[in-house]
C-alpha cells in the first residue's frame, strides 16, 4: 500500500514540477444534430456552432450553441429538441465529461443568444431574445417557447390578425439565470411591459458582466414602459429602437436594474446582435470608459445606420469609447477604405488586458496592397494579403495604435484564394493574447497551414506576445479535405488551458499526431459543433478533490502492460483515468464489470493510471510497452 501511495503522491505534484510544459489536444467533443439552417451555404446567424464559452472557478466549462433535429446529440449523448432551430446549453467538467445540457427553444427558429457568463456563485447569465408565435389557437404539436424543461413563454391569448393589443405573449426580450451545478432555470426577468404585436421588437444582445458580477447592457426598446417602469419610450419614436445603457447590480443571487438608466445618444438599429452576434461590449471598471466595436452589414450586404452623438458611421467596422457617467462619446475610429465599392472590413471581438487599461482588437480587413494604418490607425503594418487579411491590434485606452499583427503571406501565392473565418476571436491568457478563427494556406511569420491547395478553412489558433505581438504558439486542427471548419469561440481555464469551440462540416483531428480520435460529423453541406481543449497540464481539480486512499491494497497488473490493464482490489472501483507523464488526459472511462481498462490503442511509455472508488481515488504508474 505504500507504493500506492507514494506513486499518487508523485502523481499529483507531477504536473506543477514540469519546468517547461507544451501545450496539446486533451480531448474534444462533437454535437449537433442530423439537419441544419435551410438553404446551400453556411447561416452564420443560424446554423450550428460554438457560440460562446465561459469556465467557473472550479474549472467547469459552459457553452452556448444553436441545435437543430434529428437525434440531436452532445458527445453521444441525447439532449432534448423541440422544434427547429433552438438553442443549447451545456456544461463539460474539467476532462470533458458531460455534466448537464438545457434545451431553450419552441416552435420556429427566432429564439437568439450570443453571450453567456457566470458569477461563480451558482449562477448562469443569459440574454434572451426571441418571436413568440404560439396564439391560444396554435396546433397541439406546435411547442410553446421553452426556458426550461417544465417552464414555457405564455401563448398570445389572441386570435390573428392580432391588431394592436397588449399581450404579455408578445414579449421578446428576456435576462435568464440557470443553475451552474445542473442547468436548472433559477428565473426569467422579461425587460419589455406587454407590447402589441407592433411594438414587440427589442435588442438585448450587447452585453457584458463586471469583477462584481454586475451586468451592464445597451438595450433598444420600441414604444411604450419597460424595465419595470423605469424606461419609457414615447408613441411614434423616430427610429426603430431607443437606446439605453442599463446596468443590473447583482445582490444575493438576483439582478436588480438601476434606477436611472442612461439614454444614449444613439441612433440607427445598429446591432441586430440577434441576427449574428457581431456587436461586443466591453467596460473598463477604473476607468469608467465603455468600448462598442462590432461591424454594421447585414445579410445581404446592407449597412444599418449608425450615429453616435455627431459622429455618423460611413464604413463597416467601427470602435466607440463612452463615458459611463452619462454616455457621451470620448472618441472614436472607424475602418476607412480607399475605395467605395469595398468598403466593408471587420471587428469580431475586443478585450481589456488584464493588468492595464490596453485593449485588443481582432477582424479582418480588405487589403488593396497598402498597409494598415492606411485604414485605421498610424502605426506601418506589411501585409502581402490581398482580400480579407486577418489581424489583431493592441491599442491604448485612448485608441492609440500599440502594434499589429497580421498574416504575412499565402504558402502558395494564390492570394485569390484568401478567405479567413467566418468569426475571430481572442483571449488573454497570462502574457498571451490567443486568437481563433477558421484558416487555409494562411502563413503568419515561419508558420505555415500546410494545406493542400483548393481546401477550405480548418480551425486554427494562433497565440501572440501580449506585449509586442511575436508568434508564439501556432495550433491546427487537421480536417476533412474541402470542407469547412472553424473555430468560433474560445476561453481560457484557471490553469491556463484553452477552451476552444466551432464548428465542422466533416471530420476533424484527421492528423494521427493529434493524439486526439477523429470526430465525425452526420451532416453534408451543413456544420455540426464541436468543443476541444488545448492543454499543458492535467485538471487542478485533481490536486485539491481527491478523497484519502483506504488502507486496502490496488495492483495493477501486467506491467509492463500489452493490451488489458488488470486492476485487482477489494474495494469497489467507479472510474479510470489514463494519463502521461507531463499531465495530458490520454483515455478515461466508467468500469464495467471486471476492473480492466483497454491499453492497446495507447502508445508506448510510461503513464500514470488513476482509478476512483466510491470513498478513495489513488493511482499507480504503468509502463506500456
């Protein structure tokens, strides 16, 4: 027995000793269902994919995804579908065990969300948006809209043509707290008084959360009281939405909303943050500053208007610094192009550095041969991209330029063929800004995709020098041959691990060297969504959970294994865990019957296996050969 323990003992300190720590894929996850969004192409608004990913101080991951039917499923595991298009959430532990989904949605495809977020106190945050189209006349098999298993959206207790009377039905918008430990709806706060049919249009997708817990949004309102009263918008208003900056202060669990929301000087329907999610918030707490970037084309290449106090927006991307005190513009940027007839370019995301008031900006911007301070700032940017040319910014709090990033070049030189992501994402991870998105034949510094010619994008991530920019980590998914995959959302975990998120169209971890097995998808010409972490060291929760071992003895046997690991004790055993020497989860499982686990996929060397009784976890190390 103290063999036992003083392998376990090793085991567990093992990963913090390792001076030098590589990252590698630790597992990944498919889901999704058989059907997607309808038409040929991708429907960036609609179709499945990652669309947000948040992780809790002990390491639980969450994530938001829209699901459509046909044996809808996450890792193999059936979730609950209602009709369409709806939208999941689900929770993965630190090894990417599935611990809970929720299925929120009814009948049609207008239910909306793009942002989650915890207070790592129990709660899950969302905001929903969505079209409630179930009268008191709908058939029986038209599902009402679901915000929780037995928790449903009123049906319009009016017959169509509705005309213009109040009905609580007719609401849109709506903040949602689940519970983290098993996705439980806590409450539903609807933001809306009863609209009529006219006036049942909101805008709620632009939204962030404070060190506090505190959630602070721009919320467009139509005509009428709303927000408990404290929001009035006057018959016939003049645009389509009035804009508020509302901040939730979070007491004991609930959100309770200020009582002087602050009308911004904000004109045009400028997020639809619904449609696509492509509008951020981003608030600076010693400053008291917020930050609005996003882009303004819709689907079909259309531009919403946007005026912000004076300035009025004539390009796509644009970037707007307001005071909180009363929500004057302090100043702000826009992507100019030299020439009108493409003058659409991208920001996809923005965050505040961790230690000080910097920010980071990533996109992508139509590149005619010029550099980038051509287009928004002053500091040189080479670029040999034609087309749409990826790139990520530092910036000062005030919008000066810091550095750029960009890629360098296309392996082949085909720069016809450039085409960089439907979404680019970042993340700050200790001195690392990480950026994700969707790449092919894309070569960033001595970093290459390695990519036939003629494929399409696999995902791809790229970790930066937060301080000046350099490479310094390059890491991509291999896919199935012309197909699209891409990464879509990313998070980093209280180890320093990422958290990644997208979707795939085919099969991904094709590459062997992976370590990863090769997830499929059931669909063609669609996407399903897959999760995956990248890792350089194994789950914290393992030095900090484990029970005490019994005073019982645990052999493992042969060992040297070939093929079956044999595990010989008194006690019952739950579950097993094989892992490396520098801390990556190889294979786990739940025992069955005998206590043997299947060593004969796994590679040579030595590896440490961990087994999890019903009162006592230990481990032992084992040398494959």
């Amino acid at each position: 027995m103290k063999k036992i323990v003083y392998f376990f003992t090793i085991f567990i300190f093992l990963p913090a000793l390792l001076p030098a720590q590589t990252y590698n894929w630790q597992w990944a996850k498919p889901g999704g269902g058989y059907v997607g969004s309808y038409g040929s192409g991708i429907n960036m608004g609609k179709d499945e994919m990652i669309r947000d990913i948040v992780v809790d101080n002990n390491n639980n991951s969450y994530y938001l995804t829209s699901l459509y039917p046909n044996n809808p499923q996450v890792g193999g595991v059936p979730v609950t579908h209602y009709h369409d298009k709806d939208l999941l959430l689900y929770s993965l532990d630190c090894n990417g065990n599935l611990r809970w989904t929720k299925t929120i949605g009814g009948y049609q495809d207008y239910e909306q969300a793009w942002k989650i977020s915890v207070d790592n106190n129990g709660g899950l945050y969302m905001m929903f948006y969505v079209i409630n189209r179930v009268n008191i006349n709908a058939p029986p098999h038209f599902p009402q809209v679901h915000l929780d298993d037995n928790v449903v959206l009123p049906k319009i207790q009016l017959s169509y043509p509705y005309g213009n009377t109040p009905d609580e039905g007719f609401r849109s918008a709506f903040l949602l707290k689940y519970s983290t430990s098993n996705g439980a709806l806590e409450w539903s706060k609807p933001l809306q008084g009863i609209p009529t049919s006219d006036t049942l249009y909101a805008d709620n997708q632009v939204w962030t959360m404070d060190s506090n817990h505190n959630i602070h949004a721009i919320l467009g309102f139509q005509e009428g009281t709303h927000l408990d009263g404290l929001i009035t918008v006057p018959p016939n208003y003049a645009d389509v939405f009035k804009y508020y900056l509302v901040k939730f202060e979070y007491q004991n669990g609930t959100m309770v909303p200020q009582q002087n929301p602050i009308p911004l000087p904000m004109t045009g329907n400028i997020t639809t943050g619904w449609r696509a999610g492509e509008v951020k918030l981003l608030y600076n707490e010693t400053l008291s500053i917020y930050y609005l970037a996003g882009t303004r084309m819709t689907p079909g290449f259309n531009y919403n208007p946007l005026t912000y106090g004076t300035t009025t927006f004539q390009n796509d991307a644009f970037l707007i610094a307001f005071s909180e005190t009363n929500g004057q513009l302090l100043w702000s940027k826009e992507f100019s192009s030299p020439t009108t007839a493409d003058p659409f370019h991208k920001i996809y995301d923005i965050k505040k550095d961790n230690l000080s008031n910097d920010l980071y900006i990533t996109g992508w911007y139509l590149n005619y041969g010029n550099n980038l301070n051509t287009y928004f700032g002053t500091t040189p940017m080479t670029a040999n991209l034609h087309l749409q040319n990826p790139y990520v910014m530092k910036l000062t709090q005030d919008g000066t330029i810091l550095w750029t990033k960009s890629a360098t070049s296309l392996d082949h030189g085909f720069t016809w063929l450039s085409y960089t992501g439907e979404k680019i994402k970042i993340a700050q991870n200790g001195n690392e800004i990480a950026m994700v998105k969707g790449a092919f034949l894309e070569k960033w510094d001595n970093h290459s995709m390695n990519m036939p010619l003629n494929d399409q994008n696999s995902p791809l991530l790229i970790r930066l020098n937060k301080d000046n920019g350099n490479i310094v980590g390059f890491h991509k998914i291999s896919s199935g041959y012309g197909y699209q995959d891409e990464f879509t959302a990313i998070a980093v975990d209280n180890d320093g691990n990422y958290l990644l998120g997208g979707f795939f169209q085919h099969e991904l971890f094709t590459d062997p060297n992976d370590g990863i097995p090769t997830i499929t998808s059931p669909i063609v010409d669609k996407t399903n969504f897959f999760v995956t972490k990248l890792a350089k060291s194994a789950c914290s929760q393992m030095n900090t959970t484990e029970t005490p071992v019994k005073q019982t003895d645990v052999v493992f046997y042969p060992n040297p294994v070939s093929d079956v690991l044999h595990i010989k004790t008194k006690e019952k055993l739950v579950s097993y865990e094989v892992i490396t020497a520098d801390g990556r989860l190889m294979k786990q499982g739940i025992f069955s019957g005998n206590f043997t686990i299947d060593m004969s996929g796994v590679a040579t060397g030595v590896y440490y296996v961990k087994v999890q009784g019903e009162n006592f976890a230990t481990a032992g190390k084992v040398v494959k050969k």
